[in-house]
C-alpha cells in the first residue's frame, strides 16, 4: 500500500476520536502521536498511536484494527466465534452463526463489530454486523460481513 499523505491529528481530532472509541468499545487509547495516513490506491484511512496502526476508518467511521483491538481489548461490540471458525474468519471470511458462540448485547444492525477467538480472546477481524448482538448464535446464516482481518494488507501494514 503507498501511503498518499501522513499528517499529525490536532488535539480536538484526538479527543473526538479517543471519546468515540470510549463510547462504542469501552477502550481508552493513550498515545502520544496520533497520526493520519491516507493511501493512493485504496479507500483505507488509518491512525497510528505511537506509531502503530491502531485505528482505521471504515465507510468514514473510526474503529480499531485488528492490531489495535489485541492491544486496547474491547469490552463491548464483541463477537466470540469457536475454534471451528478461526481458520475461516482469519482468511477473510463473513461470519456464520454456526461459529458463533457469544455476542454482546449491545450490537445493533451495521455497527462495526470486533470478532475474537474464545480460548485466547484474540482479535481475528473487524466486521459489521447484520443482526442484534442477541440475535448473533444459532444454527444458521451470515451475521457479520467480514471488513479487516489478520494478515490482510491493512493487518500487515507498519507505520
């Protein structure tokens, strides 16, 4: 990915973003450098904290990365998939109820949600949920589109 442009975010940027993050996930980042970087062929937009990139934009809106999540762990709009599923949501694919095995209550349909494996509560990918956290596990149909995952060109970018 060639970055297009980089510029440090002034202090109202920061704090929009640490106090969006606090309501939507219950994290609080505390970097010292906060820095947007947009790139030439692609719509992604991230925030590097300290130089890591923690937070990108999806569809304008700003939600942690995968990397970001494993750092910050969200407490909420958490979706918990099986062993079963890792393989699959780690390469990219939507998420399956079958693979589901909690979700918090405070999901609404289209919120950016985080995916994480329930042995180790590591973050797998970033999605956007179809249905209520409520409505997530049961027997079957898609319920979060797959955005971000491990591995991918935005997983495997270094500020």
């Amino acid at each position: 990915m060639d970055v297009k442009s980089r510029h440090h975010l002034r202090s109202d940027a920061v704090s929009d973003l640490e106090s969006g993050l606090e309501e939507k996930l219950g994290v609080s980042p505390d970097g010292d450098a906060y820095e947007r970087v947009e790139f030439e062929d692609t719509d992604w937009e991230v925030v590097l904290i300290d130089g890591e990139p923690q937070v990108a934009h999806f569809d304008e809106e700003p939600f942690l990365t995968v990397r970001g999540a494993n750092a910050y762990e969200p407490e909420r709009r958490l979706v918990t998939v099986d062993s079963g599923a890792i393989s699959f949501v780690s390469d990219g694919a939507d998420v399956m109820r079958p693979g589901i095995t909690e979700a918090t209550e405070d999901i609404s349909p289209d919120d950016l949600v985080v995916i994480a494996e329930e042995s180790h509560g590591k973050v797998l990918a970033v999605g956007r949920a179809r249905v209520d956290g409520s409505e997530m596990a049961g027997d079957e149909g898609k319920v979060v589109d797959s955005l971000h995952h491990v591995g991918d060109e935005l997983y495997e970018f270094t500020g």
